[in-house]
C-alpha cells in the first residue's frame, strides 16, 4: 500500500471509500443522454455516479487549492435500472503513484450489482489546470 503524503500533512492512501446516490429520472435515462433508446438508466450516467463516488473519497484529503479528474474508467454495465430505482455506486483507493489514483468501483441497485470497474484519478492544481484551458 503507496501512501502520498501532502506539505498541508493530509494522506490519501488505499482503503478510502465514498458512496454516492442517484435516483433514476428521465433526465438520466439513456434516451434523454442520447446512449441509446430505452428508458433505463444510461451507462454514461451510472459512470459518472461511480465518479463522482471517487471524486468524493478523495476530496477532503487533498491539498489546499488541488482537485482530481479523471484519466480512465473502465466498466461493466450487467443489469437495466428502471425511473424510480435508486442507484448507488461505492469507489475504493486501492492504490496512489504519485498524483495518480486507482480506484475500484461498483454500481448497485440495492443489493444487486449493475456494474463495476476500475477508474483512474489524477490530482492537479486546480489554477494551473484551468489556466492551461486559456493558453
């Protein structure tokens, strides 16, 4: 297990976990975000949720004025969510390289899994990410 320690003393390391939630909508349906034309849950949707779970597991331990984006996502998506079911996806840290993070992640539907993957994280300053956008 990698451990990053930060100049403000915080640590990210393996084992951090968050959980995030989404009920289904029909904004969130693969007919509404264009993936496809049934009206379940859109796979691009339940990924960002499993994102936004790693986004989240992270978040506090960062160093003051850093963020994290995404670099990669790799998923499974094995089972139709209906409008009204309430999803939640779990991200892990399964291990840090640097300004690189790996997580696990996963999709359920109560107790039954929708998909799982991995995800790939990188820390950046958020100023000099955003300044790079207008150079």
């Amino acid at each position: 297990m990698k451990k990053v320690l930060y100049t403000r003393g915080e640590m990210i390391e393996a084992g951090l976990i968050h959980t995030s939630e989404l009920t289904v909508t029909e904004a969130v349906t693969a007919i509404d975000v264009g993936s496809g034309d049934m009206p379940v849950l859109a796979t691009p949707m339940m990924m960002a949720l499993m994102e936004n779970a790693a986004m989240l597991a992270v978040r506090e331990h960062l160093p003051e004025g850093c963020t994290t984006v995404g670099g990669h996502i790799e998923s499974s998506h094995l089972r139709p969510s209906r409008i009204g079911d309430v999803i939640t996806a779990v991200a892990e840290v399964t291990r840090v390289d640097g300004k690189k993070i790996f997580f696990k992640v996963a999709a359920y539907c109560g107790e039954t899994l929708l998909g799982e993957g991995t995800h790939l994280r990188f820390i950046v300053d958020r100023k000099k990410f955003l300044e790079k956008l207008n150079s």
